[in-house]
C-alpha cells in the first residue's frame, strides 16, 4: 500500500522527509544516468546518521546491493536494500559543494551542490552542515583500480525506469538528491523520482 504517490525531485535540488520502521523508500531514476544521494538520520536522535565506515567494514565489499544493511555510526541497521535493479552504487565519495566545483569545475559555475541541497532539506529536521557525512549515492558509478586503488567517476549504468528500494529498520529521517556534479551524471542533470509505501 501506497503512503503517498510518487514524489519528484527536480534536477540539481533535494528533498527531506520522515520514513518510518518498516516503511519501504523507492528510488527511482526515471530519464537514466543520474545519480540521487541518500542520507538517514534516526529520528529520534538525529546524532545518529548513516556510516559509509561502518557499513563497508560490516559488508565486507564496496559492492552493496540487494540484502546488504546500511548501518549507523551507532552499529545498528537503519536501513535494507530490498531490490535493486542496477546493482551498481557509491558510498565512498562525499556530496558534491561549492567547493567540488571549485575544485574539479573551476571553468564551470560554482553550484552548491548536493552538499547545499541536503543542508537545506535536512535543517528543518534539526540536522546542521556539520553534520552531514558521506552520502549513499545511489546509481553512482565509481570503479576502483584494483591495482593502484585509484578512483575514477563515471556516467551511471541506470537506465530510464532502474530503482533501488530500502526498507527502514528503525524511524527515520531521510535525505535525498537529484546530484548536481557534471561527471557523475554523463554531462547533463535529470530529475530523482521516489515513493514510500507501507509495508504489505
């Protein structure tokens, strides 16, 4: 059952919402090759937030999919990945800013990015700048050498219509994109679509 209709969030912005335990949060890149970043904060004390660290050191791979839990700075689960139809995410890289811009696009306009979209969604919620970490980047595609461990961003594999669909393991408080880098997004910037739905 549907707890509100699909949601759109237009190129380069962010939205923040509640997401309940057990509720089912879907992701969706509705045009291809765009990356949405995903943040949770648990609800109840938003000094607990998603870990990158924690979570590949429990997953064992940079790899999450389908089955992987996305852990808190606290240990605990916050959220599962229940289906995913591209198989291919980022949780090493940093939300893009101002200062992104100036460093790998100083030809292009500076943007406050990712970063400055998750700010602004997520103050409402009580969570400051500080406090936003690594980002769940789903769709973003990011091959490590395994040789030199050398990182490179390329376009997104998505394709119109690919989703990943998470399921909240405790009360939440969600953040999430419509990136705004050039490079993680083939060049050009596309809306994020996402519904919550009870669980059945």
């Amino acid at each position: 059952m549907s707890a509100a209709g699909t949601q759109v969030i237009p190129p380069r912005r962010g939205a923040g919402f509640r997401l309940a335990a057990g509720q089912l949060l879907t992701v969706i890149d509705p045009e291809g090759r765009q990356v949405a970043d995903l943040l949770a904060y648990n609800a109840a004390d938003v000094r607990e937030v998603i870990s990158s660290g924690r979570t590949l050191d429990y997953a064992e791979t940079i790899r999450l999919t389908t089955g992987h839990l996305l852990y808190s700075n606290r240990s605990r689960p916050m959220l599962e990945i229940v289906e995913d139809s591209v198989g291919r995410h980022d949780f090493l890289l940093t939300p893009c800013s101002y200062d992104t811009f100036h460093h790998f696009y100083p030809d292009l306009p500076p943007h406050r990015g990712c970063f400055g979209n998750l700010a602004e969604a997520l103050a409402p919620f009580g969570v400051e700048e500080d406090a936003i970490p690594v980002a769940f980047n789903c769709f973003m595609n990011v091959p490590v050498d395994g040789t030199t461990g050398r990182l490179e961003v390329l376009p997104p594999t998505s394709v119109a219509g690919d989703r990943i669909v998470l399921r909240a393991r405790m009360d939440l408080v969600i953040g999430l994109t419509a990136c705004s880098a050039p490079a993680s997004n083939g060049g050009s910037f596309k809306p994020i679509h996402y519904r919550i739905d009870d669980p059945s």
